[in-house]
C-alpha cells in the first residue's frame, strides 16, 4: 500500500536538491534585482519584479512530489541553505522560506490542484508566495514605511510569482515530460478514425507545438540564467570573509583591513538608517572611520572616488572628498562580518558583508 501523506527517499532527495539549487542562487537572484533597481532607477524595489525566482523551486517541489508538505519542507530547507551561504537577511530568511512554502502548499492543498497544474492555481500560489517575502520583511524590517508603498512592493512581487512561479514552473514540470526527463500524466492521442478522433489528434498535435515553443523559451531562459550565474559566481561573488576588507586601486599602500590592527582608532556615533523600505530607528554604532582606512591606503593625487562592494556584488560609490573629512562614516563589525554605517547617507549606502574597498 502507498503511503501518499509520508515524504518518501526519492521525494527527499527532490527537495535536497531543489533546496539546494534556490538556496545557492537565491545571492545570485538579489544580485539581479539590485541590478535591475540601478537600471531601471526606480527608489522603491524594481528589482522585487524578481523575487518569484525564489518560490519557482517551492512550485517544483509540489509538482514534482505531488504531497502535502512538500512546499513547506522544501521552504524551509531553501531557506537553512540560505542562511549558511550567507544571506544577508540572518534567522530572517529562514522565515520567510518557510512561509513561501506554507503559502504554496496551502494554495495547491488538493492533490487534483498538484496534478492538474493549471494556470491560475499555479500562478495564484507562486504570486501569493513571492509577496510573503514583503510582508514578512515588512514585520521585521520596514517599520515605518508607508502602506502604499509596501503594497507597489507586494504586487511587483505576486506579478513575479505569477510569472516565474506559476507559469514557468508549469512549462519546466511539461518540458521534462514532454524530452522524457519526467514521466507524463496526460495520454497521447495518436490517431482516429472519427470526427472526435480527429478532434482530438489535433488537439494533441497544437499542443505539441505549444510545448514546443515552450521548450525553446524555458531552454534559452535556463541557459541565459546558467551563464549569467556561472560568472556571477566565477568573477563577482566573494565568499563572506569576516576578518579583512582588501584596499586597494589608485593608491600607494594596497593592503589588507584587519578591525584589530585599527581597534585603538574606534569612535561610536548615534546613526538612523533610512532606506528606500527599510528603516532602523537611531542607535548607537562603533567601528572605524572610514577616511582612516583609506589614509592608511595614501591614495594617489588623481584619485577621486571611493568605491565599497560587498561580498554578493552590491557596491556604492563615495566621493574621495566627501569621505575624507566624515567622522560619521564607519566600518563596523557585526556578526563576523563588516558592513558599512554613514549617518549622512540614506540605506542603500549601508553595504553589508563588505569585501572589498576600492579607491579609483
């Protein structure tokens, strides 16, 4: 006798992997939204347009194991990688994975809905999962901001859902049947000797095409997708390093920022970060400024700027003057790794994890 409601070998080792794989690019697909805010130049979260890459690996998970509980398991571990390959966000992201998952789950409860794979129930799950990530970030984070931006927020990312967890999920679960990868649900009409024969046949064969055509789209995304991750984390990701910054550039003494060689050089500021969605109440920070890193560097007379990245690609950009003469712009140590605090700067120029400082 099958046991539908129990997870069985083959089902966990789905989810391991799935998990894994959204987990591990989860950094990647931050990366392309932050991209995407810098190109589109929009201050509320373009790059939430995005976020439905996160849950696409949830929605496989259902259709692939085709159990309740499914997306909900593969939620939270997604979001146990995360946290140990570095996010940002901390014991946050396991959060909100886990509540993506719950969402789905609960969307496509019926084992009919998993198997039916229609549109709407799909796309409904993956947008109502991709929004969770606003909302539960809005009850950590966003205190203070204002209900009608969250709300642009949340329909960025249910469109997202829409699109990436709904409908791609669905056109990758029938491209594996359709190549032999995964074993079909639907019978093939291959012929008829009736009008409903015929009717059917060519039923069949429209929606051969269809798929297809489907193919070659979800094909060429995943191979864009692949490359463009492969050098994002070939030439762009640095492993989170906790002990030192590289300074280096248009300077005459490139060398490694470790906090202890600098802890005698310590001042604490009171800073407020106000971000395009996040806020933090004024508190104090101590750490080292940052002019004093960048003097120990002595940069060269044509250099004019400052650039900061940290570790998933993120960077701003200072200008050499301005950071020279601020005894509010820091270096700080937290949570075994650095970040960036600026009392004269707005959140987006808070770079956590930072990696790199570079004078140009």
């Amino acid at each position: 006798m099958k046991l539908r409601g129990f997870l069985s070998t083959k089902d966990l080792v789905t989810i391991a992997l799935l998990s894994s794989l959204g987990g591990v690019l989860s950094t990647y697909v931050g990366y392309l939204g932050n991209l995407m805010n810098h190109m589109v130049g929009v201050p509320f979260g373009a790059g939430q347009f995005l976020a439905g890459l996160h849950v696409v690996w949830i929605l496989l998970a259902i259709g692939l194991i085709k159990k309740r509980g499914a997306g909900t398991v593969t939620g939270i571990v997604k979001g146990i990688v995360e946290l140990f390959t570095g996010s940002t966000h901390g014991i946050v992201i396991v959060v909100v994975s886990s509540v993506q998952g719950i969402i789905a789950d609960t969307v496509l409860f019926s084992n009919r809905a998993k198997e039916k794979r229609d549109y709407v129930s799909y796309a409904v799950a993956g947008g109502l999962s991709s929004a969770m990530n606003v909302i539960v970030f809005q009850a950590f984070f966003f205190a203070g901001v204002p209900w009608i931006l969250i709300a642009m927020l949340c329909m960025l990312a249910f469109a997202s859902g829409m699109i990436f967890g709904g409908w791609l999920s669905i056109e990758m679960l029938e491209t594996m049947e359709y190549t032999g990868l995964l074993s079909g649900s639907k019978e093939i009409i291959v012929d008829g000797g009736d009008r409903n024969g015929d009717r059917l046949w060519k039923q069949d064969r429209n929606r051969k095409k269809r798929r297809k055509m489907s193919l070659a789209i979800v094909g060429s995304f995943l191979v864009l997708f692949s490359l463009g991750a492969v050098y994002y984390f070939a030439f762009v990701f640095e492993l989170p390093d906790g002990d030192t910054i590289s300074v280096e550039g248009s300077v005459s003494n490139p060398f490694e920022f470790k906090y202890d060689e600098f802890a005698d050089r310590e001042i604490t500021i009171v800073a407020e970060l106000i971000g395009s969605v996040t806020y933090i109440e004024p508190r104090n920070y101590t750490g080292i400024p940052l002019w004093t890193i960048v003097s120990e560097a002595q940069p060269t007379a044509d250099a004019s700027q400052v650039l900061v990245r940290g570790s998933d690609g993120y960077y701003v950009i200072f200008q050499l003057g301005d950071v020279m003469v601020d005894d509010e712009l820091l270096v700080v140590k937290e949570d075994n790794s650095f970040r960036i605090v600026g009392a004269n700067y707005e959140g987006g120029f808070w770079v956590e994890q930072v990696a790199s400082i570079e004078v140009r």
